[in-house]
C-alpha cells in the first residue's frame, strides 16, 4: 500500500521558526527533504564515496551504478524512450542554458524566440544572451489579466520564422497551469523546437514527455524533494545527437589531441567534468520515495487545500488575490491592502510562517500586472489543514499591525 501520510516523513516540518511551530509554505522556492533523502545523501559520503565512471574500485562502481540507477529513474519518471536522452545538470536554469548554447537554432530563416509573460528569469535571460549574440528577437506571448496565455496571439507569434518556444508547465509567479501541449503543437506545425520549464510542475502531475510531445523538458531535483545542483535536461535523442557541448572537460570526451577533440555520445557528451554525484544519489532516493507514496490522493488532498485556501483569503477584507487561473497548481499569489508584500512576508515570518515576498524572478510578469510583488504561498505534498488555518490566521493578525 503506499503512503497517504507523508509529514512525519519531513523532520523539518517538525521544528520551529522564530520559536513557533514552522509552517512550510514556500515550496516553490524549494521542497523539504524525507529522512530517506537525506540518510541517502549521508550514506554516499560515509559508505561509497567515489568518482564515477572512471577509477576501477568497488565504491567507484557502486557510486557508478547509482548515479546511473537515477538516470534510469529519471526516464522512467518522465516517460522518456531512452537513458541516453536524460542529461544531469545542476538544475532547471543550467539545462535552459545548455539549450541555450548548444541547440543548432540559428538559420538565417528562423529569427524568433518565443516565450510568455509567465516566464521564470531562467527561462528569459539565457534567450537574451543567446539573440543578443545571434541577433535573434525575443517574443512573448501575452497573459489575459486572470493569468491566462493568449492562445490567439501564441498562434500569430509562432509561424514559420520560429526557431524556439520555451514556455513553463506551470507559472511559479501565479500558479496557472499552460496547455502546453497546444503550444508544443503550434511550434511542431511551423517546424519550431519546444522547450517546456517542468519546474514547478514535475512533483505536481505525471509527466509525459511523449504525450506533451516537447523537444526538451527540464526540471530540478530541490523542487521534488531531492537535493539542490542538480537536475535534469530531456532532449530528444535526434537533437541531441546533433547539439555541440557547451562545456568542455573531462568525460565528455572520446578522443583529446592538442589540436582537437572528439566528444561522447549523448548523455556523457553534455556532462563535462566531475558531477553532483551525492545530488543525483540524492535524486535518485527522492524519485524512488515519490513511487512509494500515493501521489494521487496526496495530490487530490493538496488541491482541495488550496482551493480551500484560495476561497478563503479571496473571502477576506483587505486580501486581493492576483491571478485566477482555470487550472491552478499549488501556488497562491495575493496582496495586502495598503502594504507591501515584503512587510507581510516578515509579519508572517515572526509567527513561524515560512512563505516568500517579492517578483519571484517574474519581473516581466510584475510589470504585465503592474505591481511590485506579490505575496506567494505555495503548497506541496504535506501540507494540510493546519497550514491554511496558520496562513489565514496569521494574515488576520498581520493585518492588525497595519
Ligand atoms: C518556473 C521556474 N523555472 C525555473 C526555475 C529555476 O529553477 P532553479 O533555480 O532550480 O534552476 C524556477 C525556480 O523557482 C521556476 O519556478
């Protein structure tokens, strides 16, 4: 049977924060770690800490075969055909980036990339580079005042001088969940590459690489219970086999002279230098602690939590929720009256309520709304009851020194 009660599994969640009890509720930010997780990452460096791939030793190949059980977990995970076309990164930002720099985007033809308002810096900023040195042209595709994506406009904006959408699953300013897969649809109609940013929404629904019908997806481990540095790029095999490596080093290569160099087959070719092995261990327990639990109903549990909660805050004078999405994952973003959400964040804080403050990396999406920040409190897997009461209650007595 798997599991259905998942707190006690967070020893963190059983502290305190300012001399309260801590209620967890900035797990876009980050997610807490199970017991599991971090014995996993403790067994590494005190049983088999080693290099992988290359020393001829027990730990070595222990450490090897570990590493690579994650990678297979990590296909698994995302429904992807082969391990080949799983590459470890440190996170969502540093596959964006790898993307960034290696994809063979730039015909003379195809001159655009397409994003959204939505979009995470991470997924705005490595564009920028990329057409500043390129001379390529940024787009993004409009939100509706709800958060919504113009699907009309996405569709003027991808045509045939496209070279590249990179669009996120879920928005980790507002919690709207895209239809990527339509988007993913319009960038295959005019012959454009589709890059989905699964940051915020790999713990959240099963992922379905095939089914999204994407080029590449990216995502981080820290956001679904694993360690921080690292995370994962999925390219298609096709492209990747085409893609340069962006980083040079050791064992990404197959052959070195001093005048030149040939590269591995991918994975490996995109993996220069010694990687996070204790952070894809790591991952590796939290993917296999993710099969164990009933994602499912832990998930149903969580939705009817922030549903409850949105109604809540949007039933409170004073509370102005930003963003009202058809299909919302576990983010609430909302301001105070006559505050600024930065004095909310540390009212909060003083009663033990870990949320976050400010842009949240979206500034383009603050200025489409027209506002400095939001106040964001973002739930995860074992949150519960308790933790809407503290938030609400918590506001109320904020909101008293106002
Ligand atoms: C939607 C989205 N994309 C990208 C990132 C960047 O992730 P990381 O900092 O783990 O690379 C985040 C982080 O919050 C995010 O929410």
């Amino acid at each position: 049977m798997s599991k259905t009660n998942i707190r006690s599994d967070f020893p963190i969640l059983a502290t305190s924060s300012r001399g309260k009890p801590l209620t967890y509720l900035d797990n876009a930010a980050t997610t807490q770690k199970p017991q599991c997780v971090i014995d996993k990452i403790g067994d590494y460096y005190a049983t088999f800490n080693a290099n992988v791939h290359r020393a001829a030793h027990e730990m070595a190949e222990k450490a090897t075969a570990e590493l690579e059980r994650t990678r297979e977990s990590c296909a698994k995970f995302l429904n992807a055909k082969s391990t080949n076309e799983i590459i470890f990164t440190k996170g969502t930002t540093e596959s964006i980036n790898l993307v960034a720099n290696s994809v063979p985007l730039f015909s003379e033809k195809r001159r655009n990339i397409v994003i959204s308002e939505l979009e995470h810096h991470s997924n705005i900023v490595p564009w920028h580079l990329v057409a500043e040195r390129h001379n390529l042209r940024v787009a993004a595709i409009g939100i509706s005042d709800d958060g919504e994506l113009d699907l009309n406009q996405a569709r003027s904006l991808i045509n045939d001088d496209t070279a590249l959408v990179a669009i996120t699953h879920v928005s980790n300013g507002l919690g709207v969940v895209n239809d990527v897969k339509a988007i993913c649809r319009m960038a295959r109609e005019h012959g454009a590459l589709c890059l989905v940013d699964g940051a915020q929404s790999a713990l959240h629904f099963p992922i379905n690489v095939e089914d999204i019908d994407c080029d590449f997806f990216v995502f981080s481990g820290h956001k679904l219970f694993g360690p921080t540095g690292i995370g994962v790029l999925w390219g298609r095999i096709e492209l990747l086999e085409k893609m340069t490596p962006w980083q040079g080093g050791g064992e990404m290569i197959e052959k070195v002279s001093i005048t030149s160099s040939t590269y591995q087959q991918p994975p490996f070719k995109f993996e220069a230098g010694t990687p996070n092995i204790a952070g894809a261990v790591g991952l590796g327990a939290a993917l296999k602690y993710l099969e164990q639990i009933d994602r499912d109903s832990l998930g149903k549990a969580q939705d009817s939590l922030v549903k409850n909660t949105t109604e809540r805050l949007a039933d409170m004078p004073g509370i102005k929720l930003i963003g009202n999405p058809n299909k919302r994952s576990a983010i609430i973003s909302f301001l105070v009256e006559n505050s600024h959400p930065n004095d909310i964040g540390t009212l909060l804080d003083q009663q033990g309520i870990a949320l976050r403050a400010g842009h949240h990396c979206n500034m383009p999406l603050m200025d489409r709304l027209g506002i400095p920040g939001t106040v964001r409190a973002s739930f995860s897997l074992y949150n519960d009851d308790s933790d809407g009461d503290r938030l609400i209650s918590g506001l109320e007595k904020a909101q008293t020194f106002l």
